[in-house]
C-alpha cells in the first residue's frame, strides 16, 4: 500500500484526481492540505478518515508518506516539488509541471539526486479519442504524419472552486500565463508522441482579443516545426462556443476529430472514409477522473520500477522548454526560436 496526500484541494483535485485515486486497490490517500477552510469538507464527504491540514508545511513535517499530489496553482509547483523531494518523497504533479526553465533545471537535478520519481498529469494521453488515434498510427494507418493542426476554443477559463477572490487562471503571478499554460501544454505533449519528439524551433503570437480586463493572454498561435512536419495551435478563450479540433495529414491519410467522432480517411488505392465514436469529447468538462485513473497508473507502476523511470519527465522537459520559448518569441513579435531540450541530469542516486 503506498500512501499519499493532496495539496491543494480544488476541483481537479475533488473531481479528478480524488475518484481516480479511490478506483486504484493499493493506493491510500491519508491527508490533504488546502489554505481555503471550505475546502475541508469536501475532504470530509469524500475520505472521512483522511487528515486536514491548513498548509502543504505542516502536512509535510507531519505525515509519514509515500508520496504527494500537487494540485495547487503552477505559480507554487516548484517550492512544493522542491520540498517533497527533499523529504524523500515521490511527487505527481498538475500541469504545467514548472514556469521557468531554472525551476525546470532545479526540480529535475533535485529527482535525480534524491532517486525519486517526479512525474506530471499528462492526462490527455488517456482520453479514448486520443488512444484511438495512438492506435492508428502505431498501425501505420496514415504513414508519417507530416503535419497537425490543432484547435481549441473556449468562451473562457475554467472556474476554480472558490472564486470569491477571482480566478487565478487570469492572474499572470499565480498562473504563470493564459490560454498558453492552461492549455497548450496538452497540445505539446501530445505532439511530441505524434511526432516522434520535440520541434527544431518555435514560433508564436500572444494576445488578447476580448477579455481586455485580463493581464494574461487570452488567445495563443503556435507554430511548432520539425525536420520533416509541422504543427499549427490555436488556442483561444475568446470563442463563441466550446470545442476542439485536431486534423493529422499523413503520407497515407489523414485523421480528424469531430466532436466525439475520430475519421480516418485513407488515401491511394485504400481510399475510403471509417469512423469511430469515441466518447466523451475533448471538450467535455476539465476533470475527467476516468483519464486521470491511466496517469495513477502509469505514476505508481514508475514509483515501483514496473516502469521505466523518466519517460514522462523528459516529455514534461520539452513542454517547460516550449511554453518558455513561446512566450519569448511572443514578446519578440513572433520571431522563430530554436529548441534545445536540457540533457538529463548527469548522475542520480537511489534513496532506501
């Protein structure tokens, strides 16, 4: 049984990674800690037996543990990965994993000297439209995909469980960014695994179009290129409806997404269209348990070593690197940077 804790209670804590958990047999979560009292009871109704803490410190001086969940805003991720790790701890994290790349660098040397696994929620991989379409490439249903356009639109950010003080997601300070770090990290991730690893180099073009009161961005373009692909993001809070949108053109085919329905239209001498529903759509809520429940999974079989250790950091790696780049080559107008991932730390060690 390997215990854990949460820090930071909100609705993707409650609503996602709470449900996901409690479907897992040798998994305990034992205590939470929130700054915000009401979050208690949501605590309380779901783990009855489970601690409460007003602070993530005084969980973490406290408990005896396994590991940490950090669902807290990006803003604290790295003091919380820092101080869990310094603990002995293994930490699973919300996206994104780190705001800037010298707490990129701090958090991965701090794993790799502590032994422990620091593994973020990647949660997209797990929705059934995108396995189904890791399915069809895997099978070479499309050839080489050379490239991916990518839509989502949204009327505005989610809502956080407690908005008597505003939301945090338009608050560049706790956020971290806009539209770029609340959604364009799903999108890098799942590129990268499209297209066989990180870009050559990056463009992008940051801006509010209507919600002007906000000092975070409310719309996102991206162009990610490759040695032999490209990938065009739009990213976007100002939309008149909720939806999203993916297109793969491939040597042999091309997919796409429509709502909850993939379509693999294949082209030469096996031209011909087949759909698949596939339930929920991706833009259907933002908490999604049932993905969740895979990224347990995958976080529990690398604490164990049934897995290999550092897969899903090193994705996370490039991610850090690309919403940093975007928002440079923003504030340059859209120039075009290069991608270079930092290479693993050069040793690691192995606590008992």
């Amino acid at each position: 049984m390997l215990r854990g804790a949460i820090l930071g209670l909100g609705n993707v804590a409650v609503h996602g990674h709470l449900p996901g958990w409690l479907a897992h047999d040798h998994i305990e979560i034992v205590a939470a800690a929130d700054a915000r009292p009401a979050q208690r009871g949501e605590l309380t109704a779901r783990l009855p037996r489970a601690r409460w803490y007003d602070s993530a410190a005084e969980l973490l001086a406290r408990e005896q543990l396994d590991f940490v969940d950090i669902c807290t805003p990006p803003a604290s991720h790295a003091e919380l990965i820092g101080a869990a790790l310094g603990r002995g701890l293994h930490v699973l994290c919300e996206k994104p994993l780190v705001c800037s790349l010298d707490d990129l660098e701090s958090v991965r040397r701090l794993a790799s000297a502590t032994g422990r696994v620091l593994h973020t929620v990647h949660n997209w991989h797990h929705a059934p439209v995108i396995r189904r379409i890791q399915d069809l490439l895997d099978r070479g249903e499309i050839g080489r995909v050379t490239r991916v356009v990518w839509q989502t639109l949204r009327t505005k950010p989610a809502a956080p469980a407690d908005g008597s003080n505003g939301n945090w997601r338009v608050d560049p300070d706790v956020a971290g960014g806009g539209v770029l770090v609340d959604h364009g990290w799903h999108v890098f991730y799942l590129v990268l695994g499209w297209l066989g690893g990180p870009p050559t180099s990056i463009g992008a073009t940051l801006e509010t179009r209507r919600h002007k009161r906000w000092a975070v961005e409310d719309t996102a373009q991206i162009r990610l290129a490759f040695p032999d692909a490209t990938a065009d993001i739009f990213l976007t809070w100002a939309a008149d409806r909720r939806e999203n949108t993916l297109t793969l053109l491939g040597t042999r085919g091309t997919i796409r997404v429509e709502g909850d329905t993939l379509v693999l239209a294949r082209a030469g001498p096996d031209r011909g269209e087949q759909r698949w529903p596939c339930p929920p759509p991706l833009s259907d809520g933002s908490h999604h348990p049932d993905w969740f429940h895979g990224v347990a999974g995958e976080f529990v079989d690398e604490v164990r070593e049934a897995a290999p250790r550092g897969v899903n950091l090193r994705e996370a790696s490039v991610c850090a690197v690309l919403l940093t780049l975007a928002q440079e080559s923003s504030r340059h107008g859209g120039q075009t940077c290069p991608v270079r991932v930092p290479p693993p730390p050069a040793s690691s060690a192995k606590l008992p």
